[in-house]
C-alpha cells in the first residue's frame, strides 16, 4: 500500500511540479544551519517556510537532492517525512487564499552547490562557499529550484569563532558561543533560490559608500592587503555610474564582494553578494592582462538585471547576460574610455562572426544557444536598438521595466513593448530579424553600426576595396605598409594592438620590419602580442626582446622566457638570473616555468634542483588552487617527472568539483601510466 501511495504522489508531482507557482506562492523563510562538523563537510539545520496557497490544491513539493535525513512540521501540528530523493512532498487539504507554515529539519552531505575548500597555509584553515546557479541551492538547502517563485531569505549560520560568515543582506547580530559565533543575516527583499548565497573563510574588508550611500564591502585575505586597491580598481566609479546610467536606485541593502578559492566560474552574481574567483586578486603588474574589473561591471550590472528582474525561463536568458554584458561594457566605457568600449565591440562582433561562420548561429530566443549568443549578440542587440530609437527611449524603457517589474519574473517582451511605448515605434522587425532570426539581418546591422561608428578610429585601412584596375597583390601591400606606419602614430592603444594582431596573421607581411615597428611603438599589449607570436628571434632583434623581460606584463615575461631560452642556449642562466624572484599570477604562470626551465638546464645551480623539483611537486597538492596543479601537473609531465607524489596528487584531482580541472587530470593521468 505504501508502494502504491509513493508512485501516486510522485505522478502528481511529475505532473504538476513545473507549474507549482499556479498554486502556491513561498513568501518567507528563515535559515538555520550548522556547519561546523568538518570531518563530515556536512549541514544541519532548519528551515521555515512561510506560503500562500493559491489555489486549491492536495500537496506541495519543496526541493532537497539527496538528503540523508529530512522531516517536516506543518503549522506546528502535523510531522511526516515523505521524500523521494529530490524532493519533500507534504500532504493535506490546502484550500485557496490560506497561509501556512512548515519548518523542515534537516541533514546533508552536498556533493555539489557547496564546497568546503582547503589550503595551502594552515593559518587559513578551510572555507566554505556556495554556487546555485546551475547546481541549484537544494542541494544543501531545502529550498524552490524554480526562479518564477522569489523568496525573503533571512540566514543564521553558525561556525567557528576565527572565521567571518559572510551571506545575502544585512548583518544584524551575532550570538557568540564559547568556540563558535552565530552570524544573523537578514534579507528586505525577495529573490530566487538559485541566489542565496554563503562564504565562510579568513577575510578582512574595507568599506566604502557610492555617492546614493550604498555600502560597498570588499573582502580580501589578509595576506593580500597590498592586492586591494588594483583588485577592486574602478568598483565605487563604476557602481555610481550603473545607478546613474540605469535610472533606478540599487535595489539591495548593500553589495558585498568575496573573493573564493576554487571557484566554478569568474563570478557568480549572488543577490547583493557577489562570489569570484581569487584568481582575480591581482597586483598592479598583473592589472594589466587580467584584472576583475569587466567580471566586477558585470555581477554588478546582474543585481538589476538577474536579481531584481527574473527571466521566466531559458527562452529570456539573453535579459540576464546580454543586459549585463552591455551595462558592464558601459561601465568599463565610463573608466576605460570609447576608444576601448568600440574596439570590444568589434571584437565581439568578430566571436559573433566566427560563430556564423562555423554554422552556429541561433536565435537569442533559442534556451540552447551559446555564451557568444547569450552574452555577446545580446550585448549587441542592446546597442543596435538604443542606436535605433535614441538615448532618451531606452533609458526611460529600462527604467520603467525595471520598476514596473521589479522583483518579479519577465519575457523578452516586456522589454520590448516598454521600448516600443516610450519610442513610439511598431519593434515587430526588430524582434524578428535581431531576436528570433539567426540569419543574416543582425550581421548586416551589426557591419552597418561599426562604420557608422568609426569602429576603426578614422583608419580607412580595414574598409579599404581594392580599386578596379589595380594589382590585388600591390594593393594589399601598400596596405600593410599603411597599418605597419600606424604603429608609431597617436592612434589609441586599442587600435595598435588590433593593427598588430592582424598584421601578424598576414603572411603578405614583412616580419622584420612589423616586429621592428611594435618594438618602437613601446606599447605593451603590441610588445606582448611580439612575445608570443616571435618564437624564432632573429639575432637582430635579439637586445630588443631581452628588455621584454623588463615589461610590466606577466605574460609577456613569461613568454619571453621561454622563447629567450630555447634560443640563446648560451645565455640560459642568465635569463634565469633575472628572473628568479618574480611569481607572475596566482597561477604562479612565471615562477613555475622558472622552476621547470632552472631543473632542465643542466649547468644551472645544480645543488638547488632538488629544491626546485620539490617546490614544483607541492604545487600539485590539494592544497592549492586548481590553477597552480593543473600548471605544475603539466609542466612535470613535460619533463617527465610526475613521480609518486605527483601521481597520486593527480588521481585525487580527478575528484574535483571543477568539472574542467577533474576532466584535465582524468586526460592526463591516462597519458602518463
């Protein structure tokens, strides 16, 4: 009889589950959770919930995967425990237009959606963060997988007093226990599941205020208080011209930003609580090729669009991640300049453009489509369409969108007749050649702005058409030889390094003199674009490439290392001298080729190579970053010294919840056995 009962309720629930906001609306929950027991890396807690029934209705359906124990009180009379492995299932006779409450109690060991991380430095224990979205948060929470019900999370964490707790809204009292701390954190507003958000570890912060008095917490580990200021360079700026560029407040308490070890993605735009990956956490040196500052623009630019306004379903995705990618390019204008907003304009277009012709276009409409189309064609579609109807339409379009369906759940369409009203024009062309078409109508458009925008800076170069009558071939000369002048002419570093890079895919080009000229440029990204394109150097160029190693570019000395050494064998520990000392990235990209190159040049400080071979091999532990082992795995598999230590470093790797990082280690130790 029970077995009859369990496959009715899971019937119904397959039946009905996708629709349950028809009929119940979660409103308030309050969180208590336990995560102290390390041994285990496992959850205890309670949550409340707070519902409406809509309509009526014999049972509703909370998500929990894979509990291990789950049970439920209903309006503190009724107690059961019906679950199937994916969801808690409560029975009884709702009636319309009633309230309810439910308290679940809980117990959990989640394989993914949180992860207890270890590392390197024993001073700074463990840390714990979350990831919803795309894992879903009922993984560790009893909780609503579906976005269109938005929930007031409030959370009550309790953990180890040395550690700072760090969740979604305002932190409003903690209780302290003789060995553990309890962190209150409460939430004014409603939001998805998917965006609850937790950080447990060793942090400091710094606060400051935007110029609307919204407070700006920015975490850091305290080893890294001279990596503060270029980490989170520009963020007060750019959060003053969101609010601005917008047109609708902030819509959050305030706006924290952790940075996390491990992480699944650059950054994941949790309500108010911004997780990203610490191998953004960068000096001044390293700002130049990889900073947080594009990554920072655009979780910034989700908490409007993502979190306060909710795509329905897949089909809208492109209102989250082409909103965001547009705003964020914005913001990087405002910092940055136009010069640099155009030319990442173009270089979007050109992904767009490869993808297209890779016959892998598809409607932004399309839930399968790819990141270029999500976040690059709906950057572009945002821009095409402001350039169509004007500043003044589309700001006041957003900002009635915005509010007019703020903390609730939209279609692409509720966009586009806000556009349509305040414009004045009928936008069904524009939705069906630049939104559901993948055809040739966006490309076209897309070719049209980026003349109409000077694109190029003025340089008649690119668009040039060889004239009738004229030797294709001498044309096409002359043409280089125009770029190649461009050089070491005031154009703007944006266009010297495009100028650059698409010289050096010409094979119509003079080598010697194009690597002459971006030597003279002295502009770092033409000089770096030299490093790794110059692999055979000339013994000509050779003084010129050495004050390579002199850059402030992790990447080119990096570059230049190598290609240094593996051509002037004679002057090997030499260029090794001169760069011993510096580390590069987080991902120790400089220090661990050094450590490579010093243990295979046999002459050079022989009584160190066992140190150097036992420095590289613990950078294949656990206890380091993703980055820093799947960097040393390949170099010692390189060289042909991934021993024991090694090996079996790499079969725990291939456990890993970063599912690109577990594949790598999965590839490699078949290759190495």
């Amino acid at each position: 009889m029970k077995i009859k009962l369990l496959f009715i309720v899971t019937f119904v629930y397959a039946l009905g589950f996708s629709q349950q906001t028809d009929y119940v609306d979660f409103i308030k929950s309050e969180v208590k959770i336990d995560l102290r027991d390390l041994f285990e890396k496992s959850v205890h807690g309670k949550v409340t919930y707070e519902f409406e029934i809509l309509k009526n209705v014999d049972s509703i359906f909370i998500d929990a995967k894979n509990f291990e124990s789950i049970q439920y009180t209903l309006n503190d009379a009724f107690t059961d425990s019906l679950y199937n492995g994916k969801q808690l299932i409560v029975k009884h006779d709702f009636k319309t237009n009633t309230r309810h409450k439910i308290d679940v109690i809980f117990h959990t060991k989640p394989k993914k959606a949180l992860y207890f991380i270890e590392f390197e430095d024993s001073q700074f224990g463990q840390q714990i963060w979350t990831q919803g979205q795309g894992k879903y948060t009922s993984n560790w929470l009893p909780s609503i997988d579906d976005m269109n019900d938005k929930i007031e999370f409030d959370l009550k964490v309790t953990y180890h007093s040395e550690y700072q707790v760090i969740c979604n809204g305002e932190l409003e009292n903690q209780i302290v226990y003789p060995d553990a701390i309890e962190w209150h954190y409460n939430m004014e507003k409603p939001m998805c599941s998917y965006l609850v958000a937790l950080a447990i570890g060793k942090y400091d912060k710094k606060v400051d205020y935007s110029k609307s008095g919204v407070p700006l917490e920015m975490y850091y580990y305290p080893k890294d208080s001279l990596k503060f200021e270029p980490t989170y360079r520009y963020t007060k700026q750019m959060f003053d011209f969101l609010e601005e560029e917008i047109g609708m407040p902030y819509p959050w308490q305030n706006y924290k930003q952790v940075p996390v070890k491990d992480f699944l993605y650059a950054g994941m735009e949790n309500t108010g609580t911004t997780l990203f990956a610490d191998s953004f956490v960068i000096d001044s040196i390293a700002f130049v090729d990889k900073n947080y500052v594009n990554v920072n623009a655009h979780e910034l630019a989700h908490q409007w669009f993502g979190n306060l306004v909710t795509e329905t379903s897949g089909t809208h995705h492109w209102l989250h991640e082409g909103f965001a990618t547009y705003y964020a390019l914005l913001a990087e204008k405002e910092v940055f300049g136009e010069d640099y907003f155009y030319w990442q304009l173009y270089e979007y277009a050109q992904e767009i453009l490869e993808q297209d012709k890779a016959g892998k276009s598809t409607s932004l409409l399309d839930p399968m489509s790819s990141s270029i189309t999500f976040y690059k064609k709906g950057c572009w579609v945002l821009h095409i369409l402001r350039e169509k109807v004007g500043d003044k339409a589309f700001k006041a379009a957003v900002k009635n969108y915005l509010e007019k369906h703020q903390f609730k759940n939209v279609e692409t369409n509720d966009f586009i007749s806000e556009v349509e009203k305040y414009s004045g024009q009928d936008l069904n062309n524009f939705k069906e050649n630049l939104l559901i078409s993948s055809g040739d109508k966006f490309l076209e458009d897309v070719s049209l702005l980026m003349k109409y925008r000077k694109i190029y800076e003025k340089i008649e170069i690119y668009t040039l058409d060889c004239p009738s009558g004229v030797d294709l071939l001498k044309f096409q000369k002359e043409r280089n030889a125009l770029k190649i002048k461009k050089l070491n002419e005031k154009v703007n570093r944006y266009t010297k390094r495009g100028l650059f890079n698409d010289l050096v895919k010409d094979s119509l080009v003079d080598r010697n003199e194009l690597y002459s000229a971006g030597f003279q440029s002295k502009n770092i990204k033409v000089r770096q674009a030299i490093a790794q394109n110059l692999t055979e150097i000339p013994a000509e160029l050779k003084k010129d490439y050495e004050s390579l190693l002199e850059d402030k570019s992790y990447l080119t000395i990096e570059a230049a290392l190598f290609n240094l050494w593996r051509n002037f064998p004679e002057d090997r520990s030499k260029y090794l001298d001169k760069t011993k000392g510096i580390i590069g990235f987080n991902d120790k990209n400089v220090r661990m080729l050094w450590l490579t190159l010093a243990l295979i040049t046999e002459e050079y400080q022989v009584e160190f190579k066992k140190g150097y071979f036992d420095e590289l091999t613990s950078y294949t532990s656990s206890k380091f970053g993703f980055e820093v082992r799947q960097n040393a795995f390949q170099y010692l598999s390189q060289i042909q010294a991934c021993g024991s230590t090694c090996k079996e470093n790499l079969k725990q790797a291939t456990k890993h919840h970063n599912w690109r990082f577990n594949k790598f280690a999965k590839r490699l130790l078949e290759q190495i056995d």
